[in-house]
C-alpha cells in the first residue's frame, strides 16, 4: 500500500528565510505502491478512451497523405522538446529553437537549455526502438544527455542521492507540496518501473501513462524529472511498436492545461489510475489527430512551394530543399550538404533560386554561410500548436 514514513530535516542556523526556515523538523516523504505487477483496474469508459488514442496515434503513423513525409517526425519532436521544457518553465519559440539546432554552439540559456532535450528525445526514441527492454543506464543516458553541460551539482547521468522535493522552499522540503521517496528508495522503485514497462500486457497508452506517473512521482534526479520523465511516453510508444515512426506531442496538450496535468498525476498517486489513464488517452488522441492534419497542411504547403518555384527537377537541389525543409526550417549550405547530398556551392544555388521565389527567406549577411528561414513553415506551426492546445 502507499503510505508516507517520516524523516527528519536536519536545520542549518545559517539559512536564510528566518527562525522557522533554520529550524529541524520532522517531514513525510511519499512511498508509492510498487506497479511491476499492476492490474491498473481500467474501466470501460477508460478503455474507450485508450483505445480511441490508440487508433489516432495508429492513423499517424499510417496514413497515406502522413507516411511519405519523413520531415515531419522532426517538426513534431521540435514541438514536444518545446511544450516539455515549457511545462518546465522554458519558453522558447520554434524559431529560436531553430537557431539554436542549426549552430548548437552559438546556443545560450533557455535555447540551448531546449535544444539539449531535442537532442535527449533523440536519444530516447533510438532507444525505444531497440527490441530490448529499457535499462537503468538507458535512463541515465537519457539523463546525462539532457543534462550536458549542466552544473555538476544537477548529478547529470546519476540518479539522486540526497531528498528532493516540489513546491515550497528551494533549501527545505518545508512547506513542500509533494515529497517524493526517500533517496535510498530510488533504486529500488526504478527496478520496480522498469519491470513494468517490459511487460506486454498492458495498452501501449495506458502502459505509458502509468509509466510516466510513476517516474514522476519517484522523481528520481536532481534536477529535469518532467523532461525525462516525457521522454519515456515516446520509449514506451516506440518500444511498443504503436508509435513506429511518429509520436504525437503530448506535452503541447499537457502544457496547455497544467493544472489538470498535476490533478491527473495526484490521482494517479492517490491510486485512481483509470481517472489518470483516461486523461493521459484524451491528450494523446488530440495531439495525434492535430498532428494528421499538420502533416497535411505541411505537404500542401510543399506544393505551393514546389509550384512558385516553377517545379523543379526532382533531382534538383531546389526540389531536394524543399524535401527538408519542415526538418530544418532553418537551414544553409553547411547544414545542406549532407542532407540533399550535393555540394555547397549547388546547395547555395538551390537556396538562392527559392529565396528569389519566396519560399526561403535569406536572415544573415555573411558572405559564406548564409542562413535562410521558411517563414510560412513557422506560422503554420505557430497555428498547429496554438489548436493543439485550445480547449
């Protein structure tokens, strides 16, 4: 049964925060019921819901108008790395993420804060596609790529070894909203997680939404839990073969009702799994329906692109270009090369021929690696994530 145990907060009579901040005290720390053998007790109404968001994430990665578009998978992973970091309290545009794709090293704060969970997410979708059931050290690999170039005292790669909490206090668990498991549980509830998602008998959505509640509430890092803890619904999607190509981005719909996202989670905690399935189910279907109708208005929008450009060859580096543009909306010659497999010179050529066509905007001046930017891509993204997360 979950129950709470009682630890005691040593005080430190240098903390800043008055008498009551530097003073011992006795905390609860939360225990959560072990899920390796869970029957998660799903009622018919949650099955519905389970299996409508399994039919939509299904018409994803199978509709005709959706399969030949490769270049959407990074546009739809793009938006997850954003809303999950947002829920973080990141904010960053898909423009600015863009840019900090594009030269990672010029990439500061929030942008290159973003651009590492895109990098971790990567991570954990190749994961996900291997046959093998997901390990301790794939977490942790998972965690020390979010986490590059993090201070040392995040423990990137490493699980925590001291109490965390939420809420409250940055230097005390007093007044904390949520305490997770003591730190000498945490290899113990991992094992425990990681025995349930190699199970095969559970709803792929409903295999992930446990899943992702169940890391939360261990909480087992220093620091970027949510952002890991997201990037397991696309391990558990991909492992399942639900997802085998494309995964609907979830957190645009769980960021856009944060407040709902933590009751789901609390129920989930207080052992009202269905209620928490069926939530997770509803975000998953909207986000997977919204992402069919991205792709499609993405596609229109290529031959739009492909017309005012007169209709190139389709081995020419302009039609190429067009190609990939929803994977790199940001793009040059430099970044080109390897993706159209063509030389910089004819990469170059490529991108001035649609920047004179008004398909690519030229956005930097130097005179060898010049940067141009698909801005009818970013509005109707911009558009997509605006409907994905209304009401």
């Amino acid at each position: 049964m979950a129950h709470e145990v009682e630890r005691r907060w040593q005080g430190d009579p240098g903390a800043p925060g008055g008498r009551r901040a530097r003073a011992s005290f006795t905390y609860r720390a939360f225990m959560p019921d072990a899920i390796a053998e869970l029957d998660p007790g799903i009622t018919f109404e949650t099955a519905e819901a389970i299996a409508r968001a399994e039919a939509a994430i299904t018409e994803l990665n199978s509709t005709d108008s959706v399969a030949g578009l490769e270049a959407v998978g990074p546009l739809l992973l793009r938006s997850e790395a954003i809303a999950s970091s947002r829920i973080e309290g990141y904010e960053l545009s898909q423009r600015n993420l863009a840019r900090a794709l594009i030269d990672p090293r010029a990439a500061r704060g929030t942008a290159k804060t973003v651009a590492a969970n895109v990098v971790a997410m990567e991570e954990a979708i190749a994961i996900g596609e291997r046959p093998e059931p997901l390990t301790a050290d794939d977490v942790l690999a998972i965690h020390r790529t979010l986490m590059a170039g993090e201070p040392e005292r995040v423990r990137p790669g490493q699980f925590r070894r001291e109490q965390n909490w939420i809420g409250g206090r940055l230097n005390t668990p007093l007044d904390a909203r949520f305490i997770p498991p003591p730190e000498d549980a945490v290899d113990r509830f991992i094992a425990d997680l990681l025995a349930f998602l190699a199970r095969d008998d559970v709803p792929p959505v409903a295999q992930a939404a446990i899943g992702h509640a169940q890391f939360e509430t261990i909480h087992p890092f220093v620091d970027g839990n949510g952002r890991i803890g997201r990037c397991l619904i696309h391990v558990v999607l991909r492992r399942t073969g639900l997802a085998p190509r494309f995964v609907p981005p979830v957190s645009i719909v769980l960021a856009a009702r944060p407040s709902s996202y933590v009751d789901g989670l609390v129920a989930f905690r207080e052992g009202r799994v269905a209620a928490w399935c069926a939530s997770f189910a509803g975000a998953c279907e909207r986000a997977a329906r919204l992402s069919v109708e991205l792709a499609e208005a993405v596609r229109g929008l290529q031959e739009q692109w492909r017309s005012r450009a007169g209709h190139p060859r389709r081995d020419s580096a302009a039609a190429r270009i067009i190609e990939v543009l929803p994977a790199q909306p940001i793009l040059s010659a430099a970044t080109l090369r390897a993706a159209i497999a063509a030389s910089h010179q004819r990469s170059l050529d490529g991108l001035k021929a649609l920047a004179g066509a008004g398909v690519v905007r030229q956005i930097t001046e130097t005179s060898y690696d010049r940067q141009f930017a698909a801005d009818e891509l970013f509005d109707l993204i911009e558009t997509y994530e605006e409907r994905i997360a209304a009401p």
